[in-house]
C-alpha cells in the first residue's frame, strides 16, 4: 500500500460558468471563463500554471479527442497537458491525475478544467459512445441504472413516490442556487407524474444533458498559504473500475454499486474516516437518476445497503438534515455536463467548506465528499476535501 | 424406414384482425377472424430459428431451407440458419425458393438424400413472410410463420411411403427480381389449375401406393383461395372430415410454410395408423403419402399449434402491422461493420458460445480470457450456452431508438449458467416480470453496410405469462 495523499495537495482557486442549455456559447468560451475565474479566484496569472489536465466526454469538433481543446481555448502552449475520459468520473479523475503529478513534486501549481457541451450534439439524451453494435443494442443510460432500480425495489421494497422524494430534494436545493440549470422547486406529485422515460425513471428522476464548465487550480499544500488564507487541502481520492458489462456478470446482485464502494474504501484510508456518516459534514454524490442517490448513500456508508430510502424519507440527506447531500442541487437540478461535472462539485464542495455557500451554505462544514459514478456503475471516483 | 422424425410450427407472436386490415382501406374483410404477422424484427430467416429452435434436435445433419421471401438474394439462409442453430460445418446445407412449393420440394430433397443412405436427421425448415400489395385480398388473407420436420430413419412419427409430383408453369403469384410485392394472378382460372395439378399429383400418389381417397385418414392441402379451399378439396374426391384444418380464421396462409404447418398439425392430432396425404403446390404440385406409426404416442410437441393460437398479440393498428412488414425497407442506417469483424463476433454473438471456468464453475459470457469469478487464466473452455432463461431484471425503455417503443431491456440468467443482455420482443411491457421464463430468439437488430444485423432477444414463454386472447 503507497502512501496517503492527505494534505499534500491544496485547492487554491475554483471556477464555475452557469450551467444550462448555453446555446449561444461554444465550449471554448466555457473553458475561458471557468479557467480564469479560476485563476482570479487563487490570485495568479495564467503563466504561473505549469501543467493542466481537461476533463471532456465529448470534445465536440475541432481538436479531435486530443488534449489540445484546452491548449487552444486558453492559448496555454508549450506545457504539458492531458485529457482524461473515463465516463461520468471523467472530472473527478482529471483531478485526482492533477492531485498525483503534484503530490509527486513534479509542479507546483496546476490547472483542471472540466468542461462539456452535451446541447451540441444532434441527438436526445446522452449517446453511448463506442458500445458493441449487438451486445449492448438498445442500451440508454437510464436504461442501465433502471436495471439495478428495478431488482433494488425487488429486494428491498419501494416506488417511484421514492425515488420522487430525491427529484423533489435535489430541485429544492438547486432553486437556492444561482449558477444551477433548474432554479425551481418540484412536488412529488409532479414527479410521479412525469411521463416514463425508462422504468422505473420518469422525467424527473433523470438528469438533464447541460452545457457547463469548471475548472480549479491546485498547487503543492506547503505553498497554499502563499495564494489564500482559506485553501481546501486533499484528504484522500479513490477511483475504482469495475466491469463495464455488469449486465453479463452472473454475480452482480444489482442492487448498489462495488465501485463505489471500493472507490470509498481507498479515500476513506487515506483521509483516516472511520464512521463516514458522522464525520463528512456535506457531499456531492452522483445523482445520475434518483435512483442512483438511494444507492449512493449506502455505496458510501451513510447507511447500510437497503436502508438508503429511509435516508431520504427521513430527510436526512436534505439541507437541514444531519448529512446534507447535493446542496448545489446536485447532477439533477445543477445539470451535468458529463466531463464538467466533477470539477465543478468539487467547486461546491470547496464553497462549502469556505463558508461561501450563501442561501445553500451547511451549517459548520469540516469535511466533504465529492463522489462520481461512471457508465453502467462501472468507474467510480470519491474526493475527500477539507479544511 | 423413412419418414418424419420432429415436427413444430412456430407462428409470430403478433396478429392483426382482418377487419382492421379492411377497415384501413375503407373496404370489408375478405374472411373473418385474424392473420400471424411479422414485428419488425422478424423476416423468414428469424422465424426459422425459432421453429427449428423449437424442434428441439440433439443432432442435426443438414438443413434444407424453404421460403419464397429469404432475406438475402445472395447469401445462403441455411448457412445462417446453421450458424445460429450452431451446427457444425459438416452438415449439409441448401435453400429452396421460388415456388409455394418449395417447402415439400425440400422435403423431397431431404427425403432423396435419406433414401440415399444419410442417417439424418436432416432438417427441413420452411418460412414465408410474404408481401401483397395493400388493398389486395393477399394482404388479409396471407399469414406470416415457419415450420419445421426432421427427416430421417431413426424413432419415425409417420413413415413417408411414396411421393410424386407435377409441374405446371401455370401463372398464379409471380415476383420479378425488381418487385417487392407480389403481383397476384388469382381468379376462377388459377382455382382450375390448382385443382388440375393437386388432381393429378394425388392420383400418381395413390396409384403408386394402391390406395384409394377413402382410405386417407387427412388430406393436407394448401389453401387455394380464401373461399373456395373447402369446397376444391371435396371436388378433388374428399370427405371434408378428411380435410385438415387450414386455420385461415386464425393464421392465413404461410406461404410455403404452409403444407409442413398443416402437417404438423395434423401430426399433433395423429394416432398410430392413420394415413396423411401431404400436398404442396405452386408451379405445379407434390403428394406425400405418410403413415403415422406407434412412435407418434410417445413424441412430444414442444410448441403446440393450439398454445401459439391462444399466445397471440394483436397491433393496435394496421399503421403498425404495415410500419412492421416495412421498416427494414426505409431503414439502412446502423453500423457498417467490416467482415472480419462479424467473422470474429459471429461465435459468440449468433453460435452464443461462452465460457466455462475449470476452476470455479461459473459461466460467464461473452468469451473471454480470464475468469470472471476466479481470475483464473487457464481453466476456461468455450460452451454452448443455454437458450432458455428467467428475466434477474429489466426496464422498459422509451429513449431507445426503435420502431415502436417502448423496449423492454432485460438481464437473463440461462439455463445451465451465464448470464445475458438482451431485448425483449413479443411483449406487452405490461407483462414483464422479475422470475419471468424466456426463451431466445434470434432477431433482426438493425440494417446498414449491405447487411442485416441479427443478434438474439428474449421472448416471454407462451402459456406462462402470454395474455389470453
């Protein structure tokens, strides 16, 4: 076992565009404004960064798949860059290869930008890329989490009034918040009502395609100081991959996500959290679908496996409860860009901890997670930040 | 001896009511009741899967292949048949086309080869989805569906005790190479030299054996016309308690499926000693003379007609029965796929081979190197995989692209191990289950680079959950 990257690395800038369907913005422009502001935001010039990582899914045309979209957008030449794809952890991975090269010594001070334009794209909903032309035939991401919904409510009861609970809870929160796709409420009968898009999801459990970037610099944590008097310091990351097929394993149960949990398991070590629900004070999780939330609770140990639906009847998941999830409004109601969305929970997550939250702002938050789960449940990636 | 050794219909899930037909065209029905038709995802080549399928066969030594609406013009069915069938490359293989006839001129063949010393069984497998024009007669009362028998020496059902045929290069339904439908010659005319063909191939027939009409226990004739099939039969010397059943109120006719369909059923109803007289006809006509023997009371039909008679679903409309028979025509847009690549999916995609581990047991699909369960890296073997299963999940998709949504997606635990992804089709998503028993099928998935794309789907075992029509 390496060592821990606890407090060897720092988040000294964030930024954020709005997200939404920015149908008069390029994905260029988006890079710009989320680098720079992040960059104001740490109180440095665009020459002080000396590596950069981009997380994209779907870099659009012009630049290919290569990393040069960021290269171009900023005019940031001559150094070293690196795109990262790696489904919906997409973002949170291109930080976790930042957190590395830096924890190693190699650079000081480093940018992550994740950035997407799904709007762009001529079809509904989010293509699958690069899937097998019969053995994953039909194949939609709700579709996949619908799969695990179904055998969850098989196994431990539940419905779509639910799943509901989480649509109306993660709308609540992105009505608070400025920057967020959707700035409106929903009821539970608006919910389970929608018209179905793959059973047991409806309308409103799935999240919508956005347009959106953001971006962070981090730098070496001894020097953190230097640029703020506030930074968030790395506790620990985890990335797991598991089988991009679940759907041919005989031995997945369909009801969570080991991912996930393995993902935990590693940032959880390095952070030394022992008793995750009593010592992360707020997290970002992935809310692909409703559903997806439910599992991710007990995935990260809020609870345990089957009782995830009592953590949000109960309403401890919402902002007032005793561990608020998806204050932004979450992947639901804050959009997700599928390579922007990690960077930019970590910019929530980093809000928090800061105190700089406003409306949406968790009472006293020391520690925080950001959590990314990737194609059928295949790649997930978990960040500890704190203060 | 030599005779039939298996015999199965298999009738598409999906029906439409001839009033609708009519109805659409501001007309009257034709013949009451309903007619089989197609989902866009069947053509004759599926639908032969699925009756040679439902044979059930433990050995197989060649497969004769009958339809007058084959998939590809160049391009043999009975090798794809084989390959999904998982046959080896030693089986005899060859296509029948053209004619009505062609299902017992196959037979025919399989009977001649048999005659010629092959043990057998050798598979003979007719299948028609047949286009008419819309508005014409054809159009209501054509039906779509296949039917399979085995031919060999061994456990016979009915001995085949002589046969003869006629040609006639009488015009009656006739299709160019430019046509997509046919062009229908039907009338008083072609009714006369049915009967006239029919008459003589069943005279030859009983000359040959010394038997007279009275001793045939059925008669099995291929409709002629809507109407007057019934009233042709008795001109031709018939009793009509001697007649089989045609199921024109519930099927139609199946194109050159139909005299091994008719057969079947006649099979199914068959005791020891009764004696079948089988005719095909089209450009002339062939009699079988069969002799049913004492191994008819132990033989078990896995798909009996009468359970696919009640299994049906009908199309809410006749827009969709015709979007069904149409798509693939308009629709050429999936992948282009190279033919090294389907070279190399082929074992696992349509022989759906997968892998067993040595070590830990588990069968795990698609084939692959190491062990999903143990990781181990040298105890996998390839193995057939089950073709029968119950449903661990699904969900009923409305953003998959598709002709008719919603799709059912369902994850399949087989028979014997493995696990699979795979549509589901002849469902009504209302009847979707976890636990459900499906059976695979071997489907159209899409169109593009000169091919058709075929994979296998799942569909709900009849009499377990089909709703009762």
């Amino acid at each position: 076992m390496g060592e821990s990257l606890k407090d060897k690395v720092a988040i000294i800038g964030i930024g954020c565009t709005k997200f939404g369907e920015l149908h008069d913005r390029s994905l260029q422009e988006l890079i710009v404004e989320a680098a720079y502001a992040a960059y104001e935001d740490a109180g440095i010039e665009p020459e002080r960064v000396e590596a950069a990582w981009l997380g994209t899914f779907s870099p659009g045309f012009g630049g290919g798949k290569a990393s040069v979209t960021l290269a171009d957008a900023l005019r940031l030449y001559g150094k070293p860059i690196t795109r990262v794809e790696n489904y919906c952890a997409t973002g949170t991975d291109a930080f976790r290869n930042a957190c590395l090269a830096v924890a190693a010594g190699v650079y000081d001070v480093v940018l992550v930008v994740g950035a997407e334009k799904l709007r762009d794209r001529p079809v509904r909903g989010l293509q699958r890329e690069g899937t097998h032309p019969y053995l994953e035939a039909g194949s939609t991401p709700p579709g996949l989490f619908a799969l695990a919904a179904v055998r969850y409510f098989h196994r431990f009861g539940g419905d779509r009034r639910t799943l509901a609970k989480v649509a109306v809870k993660n709308h609540r929160h992105g009505a608070l918040n400025p920057k967020a796709h959707f700035q409106m409420e929903v009821t539970e009968e608006q919910v389970v009502n929608a018209p179905l898009i793959a059973y047991p999801f409806g309308l409103y459990d799935c999240c919508p395609t956005t347009d959106g970037a953001a971006a962070v610099v981090i730098c070496r944590a001894s020097l953190a100081r230097q640029f703020r008097t506030d930074p968030v310091y790395v506790k620990g990351i985890g990335l797991a991959v598991e089988t991009g097929w679940p759907f041919f394993d005989p031995t997945f149960e369909y009801i969570g996500f080991p991912a996930t949990v393995a993902a935990a398991a590693e940032a959880y070590r390095m952070a030394g959290i022992r008793h995750p629900a009593r010592e992360i004070s707020v997290a970002e999780v992935h809310d692909c679908f409703t559903w997806t939330e439910i599992s991710n609770y007990e995935d990260l140990g809020f609870c345990r496996k089957g009782e995830g639906r009592y953590f949000i009847e109960e309403g401890r998941s919402a902002l007032t409860g005793d561990l608020p999830v998806n204050p932004s409004g979450g992947l639901k109601s804050f959009g997700h860009p599928i390579g922007a969305s990690g960077v930019r929970m970590l910019t929530e997550i980093v809000l928090q901890l800061r105190g700089q939250a406003g409306a949406r702002q968790v009472k006293n938050a020391e520690l925080g997670l950001v959590h990314n789960l990737g194609g059928p449940g295949a790649v997930a990636c978990v960040v500890v930040l704190g203060r | 001896m030599i005779g039939i050794t298996g015999h199965v219909v298999y009738l598409p899930r999906h029906r439409i009511e001839r009033e609708k037909i009519a109805a659409a065209h501001g007309a009257r029905p034709i013949l009451g009741g309903e007619r089989t038709a197609v989902g866009f995802d069947e053509d004759a080549v599926t639908l032969a899967v699925d009756a040679v399928q439902a044979l059930g066969l433990s050995e197989c030594r060649g497969i004769y292949f009958a339809s007058t609406t084959a998939p590809y013009l160049e391009r043999m069915s009975a090798a794809l048949l084989a390959t999904a069938c998982d046959l080896s490359e030693e089986v005899t293989i060859a296509d029948f086309a053209h004619s009505l006839r062609a299902g017992t001129t196959a037979l025919r063949a399989a009977l001649d080869r048999v005659v010629a010393g092959e043990q057998g069984p050798i598979v003979v497998v007719a299948a028609d989805v047949r286009e008419a024009p819309p508005e014409s007669p054809e159009e209501q009362w054509f039906g779509d569906g296949a039917a399979a028998v085995a031919v060999g020496r061994e456990k016979v059902l009915a001995e085949v005790k002589a046969w003869a045929s006629v040609t006639d290069d009488l015009l009656d339904f006739v299709r160019r190479d430019k046509d997509e439908r046919i062009t229908s010659f039907a009338s008083r005319f072609t009714v006369e030299g049915y009967r006239r063909s029919v008459g003589r191939a069943i005279a030859r027939v009983l000359e040959m054996s010394g038997v007279g009409p009275s001793e045939i226990t059925r008669v099995i004739l291929p409709p002629v016309d809507p109407k007057l099939s019934a009233r042709v039969a008795m001109e031709l010397g018939f009793r009509a308690e001697q007649v089989q059943e045609m199921f024109l109120d519930r099927v139609g006719m199946i194109g050159c499926a139909t005299p091994l369909f008719l057969l079947s059923a006649a099979l199914e109803a068959a005791r020891p000693g009764d004696r079948l007289l089988l005719v095909g006809y089209g450009s002339g006509a062939d009699a079988l003379l069969l002799d049913v023997t004492s191994e008819i009371e132990s033989y078990v039909v896995r798909r009996p007609v009468a359970e696919q008679l009640r299994w049906g679903i009908r199309f809410p409309s006749y827009e969709l029965f015709r979007k069904a028979r149409e798509y693939f025509r308009h629709h050429d847009e999936g992948p282009i796929l190279s033919n090294i690549f389907y070279e190399k999916e082929e074992v696992r995609t349509i022989r759906l081979r997968g892998m067993e581990c040595g070590e830990c047991g588990l069968r795990q699909f698609p084939p692959a190197a190491i062990c999903q369960g143990c990781r181990s890296r040298k105890s996998l073997r390839e193995v057939r995989l089950g073709r029968r299963g119950e449903v661990f999940t699904y969900t009923v998709d409305w953003l998959t692209a598709s002709p008719m949504p919603p799709t059912v997606l369902a994850v399949v635990d087989v028979e014997g191990g493995g696990r699979l992804y795979l549509q589901m089709t002849d469902v009504e998503p209302s009847e979707v289950r976890i636990g459900m028993p499906v059976r695979l099928t071997l489907r159209r998935l899409g169109a593009g680079g000169g091919l058709y794309h075929y994979y296998w789907k799942c569909q709900p075992e009849e009499g377990n959950n089909g709703r009762k029509s």
